[in-house]
C-alpha cells in the first residue's frame, strides 16, 4: 500500500548498483518514484549509477543484504547477487548466503511493511535442462554440489522461501526467472559470453569458446527485461510467478561469436577449449506465459542490442586504458 502522504511510491532495489539493477532504478526514476539503492559493491559499481549522484529522488545505501534491513518503503525488487561464474565462484559460500540470507531478510522487511516485492530468479534453476525450451513447469535438472551449485541452489531456495512466505503469511510475491541478458554496464571480465566474445574481439584477441560452440542460449536486451520486471511488479496479487524473462530467439555460440566479428570488424580468431563443469547445452524460455499474463516480449533484435553493447565497450576499453 502506498504511503497515504505521497502519491509516488519509494521503491527499495537490491543490488541495484549492478547491471541490470541501475538499469531498471533508471527507468523507475523516470516513472517519477523515489529509489532506495541498496549495495553493497562486491559486484555493483557506483560507476553504473554515478549519473544519479545529485538526483533528487535517488538515494544510495551500502548495505549487505545478508544482514537485516529497516527502512520505509512501498515496494522491494530483490536483485542482490552475484551473477556471473565469475563472480558468483569466487566466493561460493557469501553467494549461497547472499541469496537465502538476503532473501529472509528482504521477506521479513516486506512482511512488516506489508508490501509487495519481486525476487530476480534465474533460468539456472533449471541446471542442464532435459525439457527445451523451458516452461515454468520444468523442475530442473541441477547438480546440487558442483561449481555452480552455490548460485543455482542459492537461487531455487530463495524461491521456495519466497512461496512459504507466500502461503504462510500472506505476502504479495513476485518472481521472475531471468534469462541471459546483455546490453551496456556489463563489467568488462565478468567473464559472460557476451562481454568476453565483445572484449575479446574489440582487442584483437582470440575469440575463447567452450565445447564445440554448438551449445545454445537465448540473449535479452537489457532495456527489454526491465520492461518485464516492471510489467510482472505491477501484476495484480493473483499474478506470482514464477515467469520466464527472456528472448525465446536461441543462438549457438559459434552464430555469436561470428555476429560479434562481423560487427567489430575484427580479425581476432576462435579458438576452442574445454566446456565448463555444468554448463547447460541449451537455454531457451518458454515466455508463453508473459505474453499472456504480462502482455510483454522482447523487441529489440540481438544484432540492434549487440552495437550498443559493442559501442559501450568501446568506450570503457578506452577509459581503462587512459587510466593506467
């Protein structure tokens, strides 16, 4: 319920110094709300949110969310969590404790607040997947002790946490399950395909693909996945989830990697390696059920997303390199 003193609502994001969450308090500052971000910069950048500085509806707070929160707000978007293998490795343990933790904490703050709030899930929750393309349906097929167990299981018990509370106490829950997703603010080495393949091949360098690059993803512009989150936030309380967001357009490796030399007019060469422990074969969202609940899909092509994300690099490959 918002505030009866303020027709805007303040809306709380967690770990929205990172990708996708400064992405998503930019379009939410432009919808007029007061943002409370919270982060606490293992990941997140305050370079992704720098242009906020002297907003006057943006506030910054750095935070864990493994420890309990008290503030005042009308809604929650829970997106504190490492998410790439890179980073999501380098610690396993904070990351489990990030997700479980993190999502009791923000759970309780909801509760007490009496307010709705949205869990950023994961298409990992479905592992390796047997059923292709993913409906909401599928359970998964993960393995619960490998690499990357950590974010995977973190992710799937945050999401049970989330339906207990649900049916125990009655909170009004939203979850999304986020797909590969890509567009400018990608750290530079956070060692997803899509900013390696870009970095890689801005540089001159040979272009790394695990396996035989016949293994399969589905890329969502970063502007078009905002525009689902905010949709399924904005659901009526029978709408909880779990909803796929994502672009249903599968893509190998080997199709990406020659997009990206194409549009960097590299010469760098593909070279390939061994596959990573637990790297799924394919990835593709069924989104059937946001287009009818959601009336959303993406719209912007991969080839119109790769150019600004290719521009971006550009851009902080010449920064890096001024700064040294």
């Amino acid at each position: 319920m918002t505030r009866l003193y303020d027709s805007r609502k303040r809306i709380l994001v967690t770990g929205g110094a990172g990708f996708v969450g400064s992405h998503l308090i930019d379009r939410l500052l432009e919808q007029g709300h007061d943002i409370l971000c919270v982060d606490n910069l293992f990941t997140g950048s305050k370079r992704n949110i720098e242009h906020l500085h002297n907003h006057s509806r943006f506030e910054l707070m750095r935070h864990d969310v493994t420890f309990p929160l008290y503030v005042e707000v009308d809604e929650i978007y829970n997106l504190a969590c490492p998410a790439s293998p890179v980073h999501y490795q380098y610690d396993p343990v904070a990351t489990t404790k990030t997700s479980v933790h993190g999502a009791i904490n923000m759970l309780g703050l909801a509760k007490r607040l009496k307010c709705k709030i949205l869990q950023a899930s994961t298409s990992e929750v479905y592992g390796d997947p047997s059923v292709h393309p993913q409906p909401e349906e599928y359970w998964g097929n993960v393995n619960p002790i490998g690499p990357r167990s950590c974010y995977d299981e973190g992710k799937r018990c945050a999401e049970t946490l989330f339906f207990d509370y649900h049916r125990q106490h009655g909170l009004e829950i939203k979850v999304a399950r986020i797909f590969n997703t890509f567009g400018p603010r990608m750290h530079h080495a956070d060692g997803r395909v899509v900013s390696n393949f870009i970095v890689q091949a801005l540089k001159g360098n040979p272009i790394t693909i695990y396996g035989d690059g016949s293994q399969t993803r589905a890329f969502c512009y970063v502007d078009d996945l905002v525009d689902g989150l905010i949709r399924l936030m904005e659901t009526d309380a029978s709408v909880t989830g779990p909803i796929n967001l994502g672009n249903p357009g599968e893509f190998t490796m080997l199709e990406l990697a020659q997009e990206v030399i194409s549009l960097t007019g590299s010469k760098s060469e593909l070279i390939f390696t061994d596959l990573p422990a637990d790297d799924p074969k394919q990835r593709q969202p069924d989104i059937s059920k946001a287009r009818s609940l959601l009336a959303w899909e993406p719209e912007i092509p991969l080839k119109d997303g790769l150019r600004r994300t290719i521009e971006h690099f550009q851009n902080r490959l010449i920064e890096l390199q001024v700064s040294k």
